[in-house]
C-alpha cells in the first residue's frame, strides 16, 4: 500500500516402486519349446510438456487502481481488488475483466486471500480517501475483512476489526490464511496484527509500539511453519513473528533497509519475494540461511515507476501487479489510469 505523507496524502516426491512376476513350469511335464515373442515397437516417451503462462496480463479497468492481487486455479482467473471503486473483479489472460465481489459495506478494496479449500476469498476493506465511498467518519478509522464465497460471489461474513480497538487510526492492509484456516492480517494504521479464526472470531495476535512509525507502517504478510514474516513499509524492515509466543518477535537483519516493501510471497524454491514501490520500484528475491532470522539479496529487478504493490504465485511463476497509485494519491491528477498490467517476473 501507498505511503500517503509521502505522495501528499497520506504458492511429495514419489517413490516408483518396479514389481518382477516370473513364471514356474510344472516339475514332471516335458519342456515346450516356444518361438520367441517378436520384439514390439514402442513410441519413445516424451516428458510432460510445459506449463505454459503468459508473460504479460493487461486489462482495461478505468480508473480501478487495483492493490492486492490472488489467483483461482479452479477458475482460471487472476483476482484484483480496487482501492477506488471497493470491489474485487476477475481478470482472464485475455484481458476480460469483470467485478465478482461487492457489497455495500466495501469503501476501499485492499489486500485479498483466496482459500480454495473452504471455497471463500478473504478481502480487507479501508478507506484511504480516494474511493467514490469514503466518508468523513470511516477515512482512516476502517479496518474491516470481508469474507466472500469463492464459487458465488456472495458475501459469508464481515468482520470488524477496528472495534477491537477503538483508539486511534486504522487501514486493514494485507491477509494470510494458515493450513488451519487461522487468517492474520495487518493494520497499517495501528501497531496491530490480527487473527481471524475459521469461525470468524476475531482477536489482537499482537500490538506492539515497535510497529509504530509516520504514513503506512505493517504491510505485507506471508506464513510459514510456525510464524509469520510481515513487512514495515515506511522504514522497509521485515520481523518475524512467532505464531506460538507472538511477543518474541524479532527484526529480521537485512543487507539493507527495502523501503516500500509491500507484497511479500514465497517462491518456488523457498526463497522469499518481496515487492517493493515508492521511491525503490523493485522486485526482491530473499535467501535465508539461518530459518529467517536474517536474509540476503540473492537478485532483483527493476520494474519501472508503475508503483508496484503485491504479486501472486502461479504455475511457479510470479506476478506482480502494477497498480499505478502514484496517479490515485496525486491532488493533481486530473486524467485517470484505464489499463492496468500484471506482469511476470522471474528471478
């Protein structure tokens, strides 16, 4: 997500196991002389054939401004959310988009979770001031999750997550959802990480003033074993959080601070993805000697100034959405983005 002050406002091996059946003639009956069996032709085998995904997603969506970005395998579909509209839209590889997911409570469409196995999609709703429903008495005080039906569109639940602590500003960020289907989620605005349980209880995992910080602070949020790894926008920092004794978190040391870091997701080889905007405009590649307690640079790429936000594991490739903020958040802005992109990046 965007740092507001800063723009002048605020994804088992198998074993193969050969079986040998030989045949026994009866002990007392003369031998048979068979004619040997002619050899058969086979076809020689071909490995499986690639996966093949496309390079470059873009689709025509004036003035949506997406954030957060998940794909349905089931449905073949990339999912993209609006922080200016507060809907979140299926987009095709070949471009087609169309919104699958709204309701009247949506303001801001943020971060966004898809958790096929309990057929929902899990959605942050905010109000940053730049969506056609912001109100003077949500704008910077919202931090709800929406829980939509996967298969439907329609809404299961929603939770609000500010009530739990009235004080101060909130922005639901970003969610991750555990095996369990324990969701955590970050409030940009509060110190504050939640947990959602699969019955949609909601409690405080943590909230810590070391979280504190100017603009947008918690972001990005991934889950592994037991932790999770959330990234500190403004100061780019990444902490460790223990899932089992949530105050023992730790910073995790880094060859340099990564401001902007948004996105986070894992790669296909272990390695951690981190997807950084404002002034950085870069896509990380993270390795770990230690299980995360600190991490190297291992490669990175540029992506240009299309202000890049969250990315998405498919097919073992990753994508990264560029959400073009820098023109939502400008006071001068006057001719609105209509096509946005979702590009593969390899690292």
């Amino acid at each position: 997500m965007i740092n507001t002050q800063r723009l002048k406002f605020p994804a088992v091996s198998f074993a193969v196991l050969a079986l040998a059946i030989a045949g026994c003639g009866k002990g007392n009956e003369p031998a048979v002389t068979e004619k040997p069996a002619e050899p058969v032709a086979t076809a020689p085998q071909q490995s499986a054939a690639p996966v093949m995904t496309p390079d470059l997603v873009s689709f025509n969506a004036p003035a949506l401004y997406p954030e957060g970005v998940e794909y349905d395998a089931k449905g073949q579909r990339f999912l993209v959310t609006s922080l200016h509209a507060g809907t979140v839209g299926a987009v095709k590889d070949d471009g087609s988009y169309s919104i699958v997911f709204q309701d009247p409570a949506m303001v801001s469409a943020v971060g966004l979770r898809v958790d096929a196995a309990r057929d929902r999609v899990l959605v942050c709703n905010s109000d940053p001031g730049v969506s056609v429903h912001t109100k003077k008495e949500t704008q910077g005080k919202l931090a709800g999750v929406a829980a939509f039906q996967l298969s439907t569109g329609a809404l299961i639940k929603y939770v609000d997550l500010g009530a739990l602590a009235p004080a101060g500003g909130h922005f639901c960020n970003d969610i991750i959802i555990g095996a369990d289907g324990n969701a955590y989620v970050s409030d940009s605005f509060s110190p504050i990480l939640y947990k959602i349980d699969p019955a949609y209880n909601a409690s405080i995992l943590l909230n810590n003033d070391r979280f504190k910080g100017d603009g947008f602070n918690l972001n990005g949020l991934v889950i592994k074993d037991d932790f999770l790894i959330v990234t500190k926008y403004n100061d780019g920092l990444l902490f460790k959080i223990p899932l089992a004794d949530p105050g023992k978190f730790s910073e995790i040391k880094l060859d340099m601070p990564l401001i902007g870091a948004d996105g986070l997701l894992w790669n296909s080889d272990g390695s951690l993805v981190v997807i950084a905007n404002l002034q950085t405009n870069k896509v990380f590649k993270l390795t770990s000697a230690d299980n995360w307690s600190s991490a190297t640079i291992a490669a990175s790429t540029d992506t240009g100034p299309v202000f890049p936000t969250t990315g998405v594991a498919r097919d073992g490739a990753t994508y990264v959405l560029h959400a073009m903020l820098q023109v939502l958040f400008n006071p001068e802005t006057k001719q609105h983005v209509e096509k946005f992109d979702i590009r593969k990046y390899v690292l």
